[in-house]
C-alpha cells in the first residue's frame, strides 16, 4: 500500500499543478478576451490530462473523477469559444467544484473504509 506523501516516478511532479494554476489565473484575468475562452479550455484539458496520468501511474482515486472532469471542462470551455453556446461564469465554477467534491469525497470515503486513498 503506498503512504498518502508517496510518489512514483511517473506521477506528475507537484510544481506543475502549481504552474497550470498560475496559467489558469494569468489566462482568466490577463490574457485578451478574445484569446481567454481558449487559453482557459487549454488549460483545462492539461489539467484533465495531467489527472488521467496520475491515476495511471499513482492510482489516486480523486484522479479517476477529476481528470475526466476537466476534461468536460476543457471541452464546455471549447465550445464556449467557438460561438457554440454561451454559459455563464458561476455554472462553470459549480462544475468545477461538483467535480472536485465528488472526486476527493469518494477518496476520503474510501479512506476511511480501506485505510487507503489509492484504488484496490
């Protein structure tokens, strides 16, 4: 069973979840709005990317959820951006959290039963 701090070498190191961040934050509040919609959904797919890696590698259970996630997000940001349709702000972010919510609480459930937040 591998400790909660334990990494693999083929996990993605924490310093690039710090960058996607900061790339998130810097294309939402600075990039043109002409470029933001499709910075943001770029953005989301590395991060649904970077998740689908983990849960290769690691096999966090919070990844199997979050990594399809914002992937959907990368894609509502997508079609967001092409004209498709036009979704407010405040129903991105509730996805954002349904997806983060659902994902970590089934670890911290599994947890609690198993003793281990990574899958059987």
């Amino acid at each position: 069973m591998k400790g909660i701090n334990s990494f693999t070498k083929n996990e993605v190191p924490r310093w690039t979840w710090w960058i996607l961040i900061a790339y998130i934050v810097i294309a939402g509040f600075a990039f043109p709005a002409e470029l933001q919609l499709w910075a943001l959904s770029i953005g989301w797919f590395v991060f649904g990317g970077f998740c689908v890696l983990n849960y290769k590698s690691c096999g966090r259970i919070h990844c199997s959820i979050t990594g399809p996630g914002f992937i959907g997000v990368g894609f509502i940001m997508l079609f967001e951006a092409a004209g498709l349709f036009d979704i407010p702000n405040w129903i991105i972010w509730a996805i954002f959290g349904m997806v983060l919510a659902t994902g970590y609480g089934l670890e911290f459930r599994n947890k609690k039963l198993t003793g281990s937040c990574y899958k059987c």
